[in-house]
C-alpha cells in the first residue's frame, strides 16, 4: 500500500493534502483552514465527486466553515475538513485502512469525525490506523450520535428567532417548513412539535415521511412546494445551497432557521434575504452541536457539559439578532464578524 501525497496551495489555508492510493482505491483531500485555537476537528465526508476540483471546492469551504463554527461556539478547535471522492456504496476495509494513513500524516493536527456517508463502523477502521478520530460510537468515553445535539441546538436557535420576532420564545402555534427529516430534521420536528409547534415535512426517503407522520404528526408537501408554503420558518435541513437567485424570491416565511451546512449559495443571497426582510439564522452559528459534542468528548465526555454549551447558542443568537438590529447589516456578516474577533482578535 503506497499512499501518494502532492500539498496544494491556496491562500488562506494552513495546509492542503491530496492523496491517492491505487492499491485501495483512495482518492482524498484534507484541508486544514486555521489551527489559531486548536487542532483541525472536522468531518470525513464521502461523496462520487464528478472532478477533484469540484471535491476540492466543497471541502475548501466546508473546513473554513468549521473554523468559523468552532470559533462562534466557543470551542478550542480549529477548522478542517476531509472528502473521499467514491460511491459511498463501494466502501472496504482496505479504503478506510488507507484513508486512516493519510489522517497520520498531519500528526493530529487534524483530528477527524462522522460527516456524511461516513458511518461509525468505517470509523472505526480509520482509528485501526491513526488515534486522531472523535466520535466512534459505541466506544467507551465516545459522545455517541451527535443528531440530537445538534438538533437541540438549532431549536434553541429556534426559539431566539421567534423572540426576535414576536418578543416572546414561546414557538406554540408556530408554522415551520423542514425541509429533509433525516436524523437532524427528524429530531429537530419532534422538538417543535413536543413544545407545540405546527411542522410541515419534505424528504426523498417515503418510509421516514410516513413515520414522522404517524409519530410525530406532521403534514407532508412535495420536495418542490417547500419553497412556496406559507409558513413562519422554514427549515432547510438537507443538502446546501438552497437558498439562492431562484428560491429566495418564492419564500414565503417570515424566517430560516435550518440545520443544513452552507444555505447560501453566495453571500449576495444573504443580502437578498435581509432586503426581503427575512431573518435568518446562519446555519453554521446554530448547528454547532455536533462539533461541540465532538470536542467534550476530545476533553473527556461529559453529556451535561455538552448539553449545557449547546443550550448557549440560543445566546450566541440573541447576540447577533441585536448587533444586526443596531447595524443594519445582515445576519450572516454579523455572525462573520463575531468569529473572526474570536479567530483573529478584535479589529
């Protein structure tokens, strides 16, 4: 097995890796964004790729993401990312051994977790070759599955919506659009529900719909109505960049408050959600609650802990709700300016 490792350039980024293995078939990024308040924690996500640009676009973004998401949580973990460019249905031991290689070679100055299409088992054969992996579930002293942290955190974040909009948190009678119910969205409707919330549901997957129908009592809408509901929030929990030039003009929400990572196709469409008046809930801001989970665990998993430090984004919410109120500048720009005092110190 003999991994081929080439650095690549970009500015802004502390370091780049790509390898690939022909023995195993690995074919891999590793980017590390920014390591100012601690190692690099970020997911491995696994996805058929049609290019390696196209893969180094998305983990170029998603481990700047991860900067900024540790920063805002107040958390001492710096910002990376991993893809793996393959069908996630031609997953082997061999793979993963290989991947767990390359994880080696940055000496735990990026520490890897779950993303998507990875699941506990291929973790766990990442960790049979490198001790730089959180989030193993099932082991001793693991933080188990992170969905309902982080599920918890964005109701939180909920809840600072509605009292920026009505003056009370209380969500009772409120109307919200979640769009992709998968293990985030389904715990994030259960949540709305249970505190009496009315919740519209969409996804791909017909067996999930039809059971949050049953146990949760939730209305359906076709994948593409989501956009046109009129509703109080809607909930973008499924993949990114669903809010842009052809979506925003359809809304019909008052605001967004969703757990999916990179909403915004560009920063030009959370400008146009502020000129529509639309609040938005920058997603990297409040689904935090996995990483935050991941890093009690990298200090000795403590579920109070973790609990509680989620339960403080409604807080970090609050806080940019106001600064954007006294501005005038938009939600996500504020959100930016709050990490980047925590990343780089205060300008």
């Amino acid at each position: 097995m003999a991994l081929i490792i080439e650095e690549v350039k970009e500015q802004g980024f502390e370091k780049i890796l790509v390898a690939k293995d022909s023995s195993s078939g690995l074919s891999a990024i590793i980017a590390i964004h920014n390591t100012h308040l601690g190692p690099a924690c970020g997911g491995i996500r696994m996805l058929p790729y049609a290019s390696q640009q196209e893969a180094m676009t998305d983990v170029l973004r998603l481990a700047k993401g991860m900067s900024y998401k540790s920063a805002l949580a107040g958390i001492n973990f710096g910002g990376g990312k991993s893809v793996i460019i393959g069908n996630p249905d031609q997953k082997s031991k061999k793979l993963f051994h290989s991947f767990g290689e390359f994880v080696e070679k940055f000496e735990g100055k990026y520490i890897a977790a779950k993303d998507m299409n990875i699941e506990s088992v291929d973790l766990g054969l990442v960790k049979e070759k490198t001790r730089h992996v959180l989030g193993v579930e099932g082991e001793v002293g693991t933080s188990g599955d992170p969905s309902p942290v982080t599920a918890l955190g964005v109701f939180r974040a909920l809840e600072a919506t509605a009292e920026s909009l009505t003056g009370s948190k209380n969500i009772k009678g409120l109307k919200v659009a979640v769009q992709g119910i998968g293990h985030v969205g389904y715990a994030l409707a259960a949540l709305i529900t249970e505190a009496g919330g009315e919740v519209w549901v969409t996804d791909t997957n017909v067996k999930i719909v039809e059971k949050a129908k049953a146990e949760l009592k939730v209305k359906f809408v076709e994948l593409e109505n989501i956009y046109d509901l009129d509703c109080d929030v809607f909930s973008p929990c499924a993949r990114g960049a669903i809010l842009n030039s052809v979506t925003i003009p359809r809304l019909k929400c008052k605001a967004i408050v969703g757990a999916a990572n990179n909403q915004l196709a560009t920063s030009e469409d959370g400008i146009r959600l502020h000129e529509r008046g639309i609040l938005y809930a920058p997603d990297y801001a409040i689904n935090s609650g996995g990483i935050i989970n991941i890093f009690i665990e990298y200090q000795g998993y403590d579920r109070t802990k973790a609990l509680k430090k989620t339960e403080a984004i409604y807080l970090t919410m609050k806080e940019v709700f106001q600064r954007s109120k006294a501005t005038h500048k938009p939600t996500f720009e504020v959100a930016d300016l709050l990490a980047e005092e925590r990343l780089y110190g205060k300008k």
